[in-house]
C-alpha cells in the first residue's frame, strides 16, 4: 500500500462515515430520480465495501509463493496484478457482489418507496408497496404485499446463491 492505497481508504472511510442509504438519497436527490443515478447512488455507496474486500484479499496474494516466483522471474508489479493476483480474488469478488445485491436491490426499493426512486409507470417494486399500503387499511391488502413478497424472494435467492458461491469458492469449506 502505497500513496494510492491511502488515498482510496480515505475515501471510503469517508463513504462509510455517512449512514450509507441517507447518503444514497443525498445523490439521488442531486442528480435526479433516473435509473442511472440510482445505480450510481448504489454503486458509490458499495464501493468501500467492495474496496475493502479486494484489498484485504489483494494483501493476502501479495505474500503467497506464486506471486514471490513471478516477481523472482523478472514480472512486474502490473503483470503480477493482472496475471496473478486478479484473476485469485476474482471469484471472492463475486461472492461478495452477490451477497450485497440484495442490498442493491432494497436500497433502490426502499428510494422508489419514499419517493425518490423512478417514477410511475415505471414498474419497480418499491412504487408497487408505496402505492399498495394506501390500500391495506381498506382491506385490499394483496395489492402491497405480493410486491413485498416478490421483492423479499429476490433479496432472499441472492443471498442463497453468494452463500453457495461462497461454499464452492472457499477452499476451507469444501469436504
């Protein structure tokens, strides 16, 4: 970790100082409420957690031997990045996007939900809950909860499939 290392772990602690959905509402509601902010919105909150992950398991890499015998055979460091080091913490990359897609998904329900997500008719699930929790008190309860529903099975199957990436990557976890 150099000067670059240092400068990205201060901006994702200062990312990871603000309560990450009011900061996502904070740039949604800078930029406007169009799908492409909120995936930016989304992107930039994830980004420390991501960052982490890749330099934790980036530092641990660096140490092993087959990197020790590619820098003993003359690579250089950007070689030994892409060659050797990417392509081994690719696949706990992978896991870790999977497990944070559900919360992808909630924090874009959950800014459609309080208004500052896409816009009707755009069909998403936290405009479907909004509009159907004005109908629960008149008995038409179905109208919010199968969006509910809906969008708890998402979050659900992309939490079973980063723990079964999990289980197929992690070599510890294999019998």
């Amino acid at each position: 970790g150099g000067w670059t290392d240092r400068i990205i772990g201060r901006i994702s602690d200062t990312i990871m100082a603000f309560p990450l959905f009011v900061l996502a509402m904070g740039i949604v509601a800078a930029l406007g409420n169009t799908v492409t902010n909120i995936v930016i919105a989304t992107a930039i909150i994830n980004f420390p957690l991501y960052v982490r992950v890749a330099r934790s398991e980036a530092q641990v890499r660096r140490q092993a031997g087959f990197v020790q015998a590619a820098r003993l055979t003359g690579n250089s460091e950007w070689r030994i990045l892409l060659t050797q080091i990417l392509p081994n913490i690719m696949p706990i990359m992978m896991v870790q996007m999977s497990l944070t897609m559900g919360y992808a998904i909630l924090n874009a329900a959950g800014l459609s939900f309080i208004g500052l997500g896409v816009r009707p008719p755009t069909a998403e699930w936290g405009i479907m809950v909004a509009e159907g929790a004005t109908y629960i008190i008149s008995g038409e309860w179905w109208i919010a909860l199968f969006p509910g529903l809906s969008l708890m099975f998402a979050v659900f199957c992309f939490n079973l499939l980063g723990d079964g990436l999990r289980d197929i990557v992690d070599p510890q976890r294999r019998t």
